[in-house]
C-alpha cells in the first residue's frame, strides 16, 4: 500500500479533497493511504506559533525548523523502505507526467506544504528529497500542489483506476495527447460521429484514433513531438499533415 503523508497547517482541506471520488475509492479500498499531520500540533510553543521573523529582515513571516522537522519525524517514523520528501515550491523542478510516473512506484511519500514566505532553510536541508513546482505561478501555500500530485500519482498505481487500460491510453502516453472521444447521440446539434468510430473495424479505428492524436498533439502542445515515440508511418503521416496544412495556410 502507497503511503502518502501531508505535512500541512490545513489537514482539513487535504483531506476532504482526497477522500472523495476516486483517490477516496482507493483509500476505502485500503489501496493507497492518506494522512495529513497538522504541523501547528508539533509547535513548542504554548499559542500554537510556527512561524517567526526573517532573520536580516524584510517582509513576511519564515516556518520555524523545529515543528516541521518534529512533524516529518512523526510521518517517516510511521513508514517502512524509501521514503522521498517532496517540498512543494514555486522554485522547483517542474511536476509533469514522468515524475507521476516515476513517483506512483515510490512506497512512502512525505509532502511538506510551506506557507508565509517560506520555510527555515536548515530543515529544508536536512528532510527534503525533491523540490517540486506544479507550475510558474505563485500560490499562497503548498496545499493545492501537494494534491495534484498525489491525485496524478495514485492514478498510476496498480487498481486505483477501475479499468487499468484506461491509463495506458491517454493524454501523454508516448508523450501524446489523447485521440478525440464520442458517444451517443450518433447526430448532436446536426453533426455526426465520425464514420470510422460506427465502422467496427478495430485496425481502422486504431490507425484514425493513432492520426489524430498525431493532429492534436502537433496543433495545440507541438513542443511535445520532440520526444514522442513516433514510428517511421507516424513520422510519415505528420510530415503528410503538415505540409498539407502549410498549403491551406
Ligand atoms: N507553492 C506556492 N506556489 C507553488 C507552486 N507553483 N508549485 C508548488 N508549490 C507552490
């Protein structure tokens, strides 16, 4: 079983979100396991304080060591083989879908969310395995990335999605975005499904399926192609694609 363990001054809101829908099923399920520790619970101090002024000063207020790293021993003391510490920062390496991958085979995963300006540098040093950013974009805390994470990596692990296929064809498989999907009506608003999908001819449907997701992928994320894994036919048809684009252009 996967143990995910959030380190947090909100645990009420890590866990309200990943105890629903499907990362719910897989806890009821005893698949993977969600805890959240509230990090105020380890202050020393009798008003609950975890943080303080910036030594050298300016503005804003740093997460004081000692709580975070109490909290992080009470979480890695609950936890047996690898564990990686994932502090969620605007400053680090981009979350994307090969780290899901990667991290989904990672049996204890420990998130420390920071919040005020930051966290004292010290523990940072001493706990954290990998600093990870989910985007260019600054949120108030570590909370939100810490959930995107766990919901991105649990739906990699064996049984969390009820139909283990459905995540071998999708969006970034081969580093490609998903083929277009329909279902009924046949007709909607005056236009059809496409022909080949009513067909049942599976070779057909595959080769259309593969095609178009060639398509998107080249229209709308082509930085992508870089290092997809593309047969010699896939490279032909993309070739064929594109040159009969710049022609209508
Ligand atoms: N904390 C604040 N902003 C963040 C971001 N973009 N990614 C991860 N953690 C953050």
């Amino acid at each position: 079983m996967t143990k995910f363990h959030v380190l947090t001054l909100f645990p009420e809101m890590v866990l309200g979100c990943l105890n629903e829908s499907i990362t719910g099923r897989a806890v009821r399920n005893g698949i993977i396991d969600v805890k959240a520790t509230n990090i105020r619970d380890f202050s020393e101090n009798k008003h609950g304080h975890v943080d303080d002024y910036p030594y050298g000063g300016g503005a804003g207020m740093v997460m004081r060591p000692e709580p975070v790293y109490r909290a992080y021993r009470s979480a890695a003391c609950e936890m047996e083989g690898e564990i990686r510490v994932i502090y969620l920062t605007p400053q680090g390496r981009l979350f994307n879908q090969k780290m899901a991958e990667e991290l989904s085979k990672v049996p204890n995963l420990i998130f420390l969310c920071g919040h005020y300006e930051g966290v004292d540098e010290r523990v940072l040093d001493r706990i954290v395995t990998d600093h990870v950013s989910v985007g260019d974009y600054v949120l108030t805390g570590g909370e939100l990335p810490a959930m995107v994470m766990i919901d991105a990596i649990s739906r990699k692990i064996p049984g969390v999605l009820g139909n283990d296929s459905s995540s071998e064809i999708e969006t970034f498989y081969d580093n490609l975005l998903e083929y277009p999907q329909y279902t009924r009506p046949e007709v909607f608003e005056g236009e059809s499904v496409p022909e080949v999908l009513l067909s049942g001819h599976h070779a057909n449907i595959d080769k259309w399926r593969r095609e178009k997701s060639l398509e998107r992928t080249y229209d709308k994320r082509p930085e992508l192609l870089a290092d997809a894994r593309l047969s010699e036919a896939d490279r032909r048809y993309l070739e064929r694609y594109i040159e009969e684009k710049q022609r209508q252009a």
